[in-house]
C-alpha cells in the first residue's frame, strides 16, 4: 500500500501489480466483459487482494471465526474501539464531509454501537438451532434448521455514511460467524484511512481486512468470489457490483438510493411536519439514502408548508447556513457539480440556491413549480435540495408514487390513520414511516432494506446475522421404521403406489400424513 506525501493512504493503483482476472483465467477469454467486446483482457487484481482472500478463508476453514467466544470478543473490540476513538472520528468526518460533531455521534457512532450491543445480547440465541414441525412420518425424528456463517464475506460501505454504512454490516458478520474483507468508501479519504488504521488494530487480523479501493474497481474485486456481497450506495453502482457477482454465483444484499416521497396531507400538524423534513432532508448536506427526495404536497397545506419550511431551516442554519456549525459540505466536487446541475435545470428557488464551488457548499434549498419531467425528478439527490410539488388528494399521491421505481422510503404526514393506512398498503416501498422521517432506517428491530429497485436483502440487528448466514434444513432421521418405508423403494407396483397414495391424502395438523415412507 503506497502512503502520499500527506501521509495518508492512496487508492491503490489496480493496473500496477497484479495478474490477469481469475475468471478469464478459469473459463477462458469468453467469459470477460472486455473479450466480448472483442477487445483484449486487461484486467488485473493486486496480488494483496487475492491474498487477503486466501487468508480469511484459511482463517474460516479452520472455524476460527465460527467460536462463540471469539464472535464475543471481536465484537466487543468494536465497541471499544468506537469508544477510544471517538474523538478520531469526530474529526475525519468533520475533515471529509464537514459533518457536525453532534450528527457524527448520533447517526453514526452511537447507530454502531447499538447494534454491537443488540448483537453482544442476542447472538447466542440466534445462532440456537430451531425445531420445525414434524409429520407422522418423522414423528421419531428430529427437524431443524441450523445458522451456519457463509464464509467469507465483501463489506463495501456508502460514503454517505462512511462509519456506520461499513460496521454496522460488519457487526452482523461477526455475530453470523463470517470473517470479511471491507472496503470504505475512498471519497471520504480520511475516514476510510482511519478505519484501515483501526480496524487491524482491534480485531483479528487473519479473519478481517480493510482494503482502500476505488468504486471502478470494485466489480473486479467482486469476482475474486466471496460466499456474499454486501454494498450500499448509488443505483448505478449497484447494478455493477451485482452483475459481477451474478457471474461467480455470489449472493448479494443492495441497499441502494431511490427517489423517496414523501407526502403531507392537508390533515397535519405543519410545523411539527416541517421540522422533521427539513431535519431528515438537509442533514449530512443532504447526503443520505434516506432523506425524503421530494414532497407531494396537498395543495391547501402548500404555502403553510414552504413557509414553515424557510423558519426552520433559519432557526437550524441561520440566516447564511454557510457560516453555520451545523451544516456540511458536499463529499467532492463530481456530488457538487451533479446536484448544482439538477438544482439550476428544475423548477423554481423559493429558498437558498447559493452556491460555493471552493467549499464545496451548496446552501440548503427548497425548490417549487417543479415538473414531474424536471431533471431533478429523474434522478436521486444526494444534496441539500428539496423539491415540492403539489397533488389534491391521496388518490393522486398514491397513483404518482405507484408510477414511479419502487423507493427505499415512503413517508407520510396526516394526523388520519385512514391516510396513513392507505399510502402504507396501497404503495411498495423497502420501508415507511408516518410523521417522522428516517427513524425506520436505524432501529435494531425493524429490518431495513430495499425492493426492486431500492435493493434486495435487509440489515440491522436480527436481519444483519440471517442476511450473512445459511439457514441449514436438517433431518436426523432413525432406521426403526424401514419395514415402513420399504414400500418407496423398487421394485414398484401399484399395491406401493396406492399405499404411498393415501398416506399423504391424510391429515394431520393441516398436512399430508406423509410425503415419502
């Protein structure tokens, strides 16, 4: 790993050292993207990659990762190195993303460290081999399904979330009895140089590796086959990650972006409603997975809300949100420009709009007269800018959401329950919350993840341990009923038959009586 002249870790360079791609070497030219195209093999994987593969997976065959105690012990590591550090991971988030020291505690490191205490409570009951219901003719049998760890597992964090997005997987993994190779998000420099620091530092280093790798190459990386992927982060990317592992037949969990709507109905309380969207949408400078990307508005509430809207965001960021300690900056000027693009192409500025391309600031805005066709409307928004659009019922709500690609998030602001009911049962979406935004995303009992197009697979707590282990079907039959189950062996005739026919026509507590003897 080569260090810059600051010190900090470079991205490794992917064509310097290496050998050529595992998969063309296994299967021949047909099966790279580059020689389909008819242009020759080019890609490498540095040498460190496929060794640290091999590492933990030397590390997970002896079963060292799968020992109750060392699942204890490696998880408590992470709460303590939360804890010791917390002072250094104030500051490289401050330094990568300008992040407040308040939002930096509350949604990352005590998100973490919730979910290592849940797991530290909880893992011994999960790993518990579970009794189905047997048929009469298992009766003197035992069925079950065992949690059995997958392997080795690919953790690639978002740098929307840069700490939380990479351990709170990992935490699950751990619990699972996994070992793992994550990758931080590189854009958020600083932060994943710490955790490439720490990590080491506090958990066993042949079961846990960090690696520093650009998002280009992480789909490469992908087909060095781990037993399971777990990304979050942009559509676009996701799709890469899932075809390359499509291609080693590995299993993966998406936790994508999505255009998350959220709709107030005319029946609420507005500043209340205000509040709590222009604290979930400007946050982080608006860079989240689960901000509400746009309002639909009832019409009669319309200018109450924007009104509300502007207080709020005053009396959060004061009257120039630039000098205020509490809002962020942008992550790079690629996130910078894309959003000041969707920002000047759609509808109008009723607040904010200022932008400062040497900070990397974009002030938080609210846009309205915004067109479902508006640029803004087509993609996701990854910055400081909430789009308002007006419908007249819910009726037109619903349809509008139904229209569109399945989202992470629906929200909802309506003191009617039958409001609420309706949008919940009558929309899809990987999670909902009423009168409240992004709360849904950070509970340890409540599963979260994606649909569609939102992603696949859920996480947090309870769901983090079942998305990176195997549920083992298990029959641990006797040989005390062969003079039974000898009809289902040859040769056969039709007394068997009729014999095996009506067994199963039988019932008991609702099933066959048998499906074979």
């Amino acid at each position: 790993m080569r260090k810059s002249s600051t010190g900090e870790h470079a991205r490794i360079d992917m064509s310097a050292k290496g050998k050529a791609c595992s998969a063309c070497q296994r299967n021949g030219r047909l099966t790279c993207r580059r020689t389909r195209l008819g242009e020759p093999c080019l890609k490498t994987y540095p040498v460190e990659y496929e060794d640290l593969l091999k590492r933990a997976r030397v590390s997970f065959q002896a079963r060292r990762s799968i020992k109750e105690n060392f699942r204890l012990a490696q998880l408590e590591a992470v709460v303590r190195m939360l804890e010791e550090h917390e002072c250094d991971f104030v500051d490289v988030l401050s330094r990568d993303l300008r992040k407040p020291r308040f939002e930096t505690i509350v949604s990352e490191l005590i998100v973490v460290k919730n979910e290592a205490q849940y797991a530290i409570s909880n893992f011994r009951k999960w790993m518990q081999p579970q009794q189905v219901e047997r048929n009469l003719s298992t009766t003197l049998d035992e069925c079950l399904t065992v949690n059995e760890p997958l392997g080795v597992v690919f953790i690639i964090g978002a740098w929307c979330s840069p700490v939380q997005m990479c351990l709170v997987p990992l935490v699950g993994a751990i619990a699972a009895g996994n070992c793992a190779i994550i990758s931080p998000a590189v854009c958020t420099a600083h932060t994943a140089a710490l955790l490439h620091r720490l990590i080491p530092s506090y958990l066993d280093n042949e079961c846990f590796h960090v690696i520093l790798a650009g998002i280009n190459d992480l789909a490469d990386i992908v087909e060095l086959k781990f037993d399971h992927v777990f990304f979050s982060g942009t559509r676009d990317e996701g799709i890469r990650i899932s075809q390359a592992a499509a291609q080693c037949l590995t299993s993966v969990t998406l936790v994508l972006g999505g255009k998350n709507p959220c709709y107030v109905d005319q029946n609420c309380d507005v500043t209340t409603t205000a509040q709590r969207i222009a604290w979930a949408r400007f946050r982080n400078s608006g860079q989240s997975l689960v901000a509400p990307d746009y309002i639909l508005c009832h019409s009669h509430v319309k200018t109450r809300l924007v009104q509300a809207l502007k207080c709020c965001l005053m009396r959060f960021y004061g009257s120039d949100p630039r000098e205020s300690s509490s809002f962020g900056r942008m992550v790079n000027l690629e996130i910078f420009n894309r959003t000041k693009d969707l920002l000047w192409r759609s509808g109008k500025v009723f607040l904010g709009g200022q932008v400062t391309e040497a900070e990397k600031y974009i002030a938080p805005t609210i846009l309205t007269e915004v067109d479902e066709s508006d640029p803004i409307m087509q993609h996701d928004i990854f910055g400081p800018v909430l789009p308002v659009l007006t419908v007249n019922n819910v009726d037109e709500t619903i349809a509008f959401i139904n229209k569109q690609e399945k989202p992470l998030c629906v929200y909802v602001y309506s003191n009617n329950s039958k409001v609420i009911s309706r949008v919940m049962s009558e929309t899809t979406s990987g999670s909902f919350c009423s009168n409240d935004c992004a709360l849904q995303s950070l509970m340890v009992t409540l599963p979260f993840g994606g649909v569609g197009g939102s992603g696949t697979g859920s996480y947090h707590g309870r769901a983090t341990f079942d998305a990176f282990s195997h549920r083992k079907s298990c029959l641990l039959r006797s040989t005390r009923l062969e003079c039974v189950t000898s009809v289902r062996y040859p040769p056969y005739d039709e007394r068997n038959l009729s014999l095996m026919t009506w067994a199963s026509s039988l019932s008991w507590r609702g099933q066959g009586w048998c499906q074979i003897l």
